[in-house]
C-alpha cells in the first residue's frame, strides 16, 4: 500500500497569511488606532495655547479651534473602516487647522489615512496628488493671511510633502511586499497541488498497471489451455482471483487515505517486498534471478525502488514474455542501485508508456540518474542509481 499525504497540508498552505497581519484582529487595530487619534487630539488642542516665534498662534474661539483639531485628528481612529471618508475629512482638518494657525505637526492623521489607502491599493496616486495639492494650497492661504511667508516657517510646505510622499512610498511597499507574498503562497499551493497528483498518478499507474499486466497473462494462459489442461488452468485463475482481491484491497485503501482526516497508513512499500514482486512474476512465467541484499534505507528511498523494480517486471510480463530476467539491487558509497535485464527481443518496451516516465521521475525526484532500453544482444535493461545520505559508521 503506497503511504499518500492529504491533500490538508496544501489547502493550510494556501490559506496562509503575513505573521503580522495575523497578530492582531480588526478590532485591536481599531482600537489601537482610536488610542491614537486621542494623543493627537491632546496634542491639538495644546498646540491652541502655544505662542511662539517660528508660527503665528491661534487667535480664534477656543470653540473653534477644538472644533477643528477634533475633525483633523479622531477621524483616524476608524481609518480601517472607512479609509477613504477619513481621508477626506483628516484632509480638510489638516487644511483647516494649518490655515488658522491652530497646528504644529506635519498632517500625521491624513498621512496616516494616505497609508490605508496606499496599502489597500484604493488609487493611491490619486490620493497623494490630493494630499499634495491641499497642502500646497493650505500653505498659500496661510501666506496670504500672513502677508508673507516670513510669518511661517519656510520648509513647511516641502517638510509636509516629503511626509506624505514618504508615507504612500511605504503604503505602496507594504502592499507589494502583500502581494508578493499571496502570490507566492498560491504558487507554492499550486505545486503542492500539482506534485501530489502527480505522486498519486503514479501510485495508482504501478498498483493497477503491475497487477492488470498480471491478470491478463494468467487469463491468456488460462483461456489457451482450458480445454487441454484445466489443472493448469484453475491455477492460473486462481492466481487472478488473488491478484485481483490485492490490488482491490489496495485501492480500497488508497481511496481510504484521500478520503480520511486521519487514515489508517499501511507501511509502505519496502525492499522486503521484493521478494513477493520476483514470486509474482515467476507466477507469470518469467524466470526471475534477484539480488537484493539487506539494507537499510530512507523509507521513500526504499519505496521508490520498490516501484522501479515493480514497474520494470511489468514490462517483462508484457512485452518480453516468460524469459529470464535478472534484478540487482544494490548500495554503495551513498548510492543506490537497481538493475533490471531481459533476455527477451529488445525493443519491445514503448517508450511513449507512463511506465518508464514514472520509473523516469522517481529517480529524478532524488538527483539520480536513469536509463532504459534495448540491449545490442538481445533483451532489455533498465538502470537507476538514486543518491542518499548513507548513516555514518
């Protein structure tokens, strides 16, 4: 019985999301964010009574000026909800409150909703333009009534634009790193995907393929000798009446492993095994020597040899016919080795078969090195040599 891994493992791989977007749900980013926009809003409303020489002060009702601080900060707090009425509105606070002198810091609520935007990918240029053109007329309007910009500090309105052009630059990061990473994930899902159909394709092509190959000879042999010899030919549908229960009981539970939350995994496939694959064969008419010491092995090592002999007696069973064929299997310095020759007419294994491309990508998975076809003498060889990490002495 192969050992299949769930197809959950790829679906969890799939559904995976950034660390940090996962360490806090919405409602603590909310809240995070209403703490926030309280501190600025503090801050504001301190900024009314600050008189100094590098800004005009506020001059106007105190109602007023709170009026304005709290439309240019609290929208913020609910800026993940609503980013782009927030935008709008910490704008026009910002705005305002630069016009009637009533601020000292750089627009940090309207860049902060900028970063929403940027970072949802709600037409960010647009917003940063809009955020721009504000504060350049927030600027000209206070210079206005001013009379001059010699009332104002002179770097306020490059000072502003590099802290909304700084902001959209990282929104704009943020969310592509967002995407990158999403598209990865999927990528990466896909070829889970992809790898496991093509692991089970391959499963299912060496269970059915060996023991329908074997069937099929035993029920030519049985059909040819039935009325001559019906000994013989009980005992070749006895052969296909075990063969088949195998393979039945073998997709049975193949289907249970994809079926299952968490099936109940037979061992997989081994070098013990081989033995049982060399009797079968032998049950076909095919005259097989093997070689396969004891050794200890990976266990997907040991099942992709196992598939590799299985697969390659097949195609003695089906196409070089009861011959003698010879299987090596062998170790050494890190490598594994599998040898499997026919002495049948060559040339009659397809090349276009999914056989020899599944032995083919086994091999492959490990690095190893793999080769098929007819012998200049007569017959046909199949050659693999898988690489491993051999146990240090």
């Amino acid at each position: 019985m192969p050992h299949l891994t769930s197809f959950d493992n790829v679906a969890c791989m799939s559904d995976q999301r950034p660390f940090l977007a996962r360490r806090l749900k919405l409602w603590e980013l909310v809240a995070f964010d209403t703490v926030a926009a309280v501190v600025l809003l503090i801050a504001h409303i301190s900024f009314l009574s600050i008189v100094d020489d590098s800004q005009p002060p506020f001059t106007g009702p105190m109602w007023f000026g709170w009026l304005i601080s709290i439309l240019a900060t609290m929208p913020m707090a609910v800026r993940r909800l609503w980013p782009v009425p927030v935008y709008a509105l910490t704008l026009l606070g910002a705005v305002v409150t630069t016009v009637f002198n009533a601020t000292r810091e750089p627009w940090v609520p309207a860049a902060a909703a900028l970063y929403i935007l940027a970072v949802t990918n709600r037409r960010p240029v647009i917003a940063l333009a809009a955020g721009l053109g504000s504060g350049v007329v927030a600027v000209t309007i206070t210079a206005i009534n001013t009379g001059s910009f010699s009332g104002m500090p002179s770097d306020i309105l490059a000072f502003v634009s590099l802290v909304m052009v700084a902001t959209w630059a990282v929104g704009r990061w943020v969310e592509a790193r967002r995407t990158y990473a999403d598209r990865s994930a999927q990528q990466l899902a896909h070829s889970m995907v992809s790898d496991e159909r093509l692991r089970i394709a391959r499963e299912l092509h060496d269970i059915v393929a060996h023991s329908m190959s074997l069937i099929a000879v035993k029920a030519g042999i049985a059909n040819h000798i039935a009325d001559q010899r019906p000994d013989e030919a009980r005992d070749a549908l006895r052969v296909i009446e075990q063969t088949s229960r195998d393979t039945l009981n073998d997709m049975r539970r193949m289907l249970g492993v994809l079926r299952s939350d968490s099936p109940d995994l037979a061992p997989a496939p081994g070098l013990s095994g081989l033995p049982d694959l060399a009797e079968r064969a032998r049950t076909a008419g095919v005259d097989v020597t093997m070689t396969a010491p004891p050794l200890s092995l990976p266990t997907g090592l040991e099942m992709s040899v196992y598939r590799i002999v299985q697969e390659a007696l097949t195609n003695v069973v089906k196409h070089a016919g009861p011959v003698p064929c010879s299987v090596d299997v062998s170790a050494s310095e890190g490598h594994v080795r599998v040898s499997v020759i026919d002495s049948g007419r060559g040339g009659g294994t397809p090349g276009s078969g999914h056989g020899l491309i599944g032995m083919r990508e086994r091999v492959m998975m490990y690095g190893g090195q793999f080769s098929a076809g007819p012998l200049p003498s007569g017959g046909f060889a199949v050659s693999a040599s898988l690489p491993y990490a051999a146990d240090p002495p």
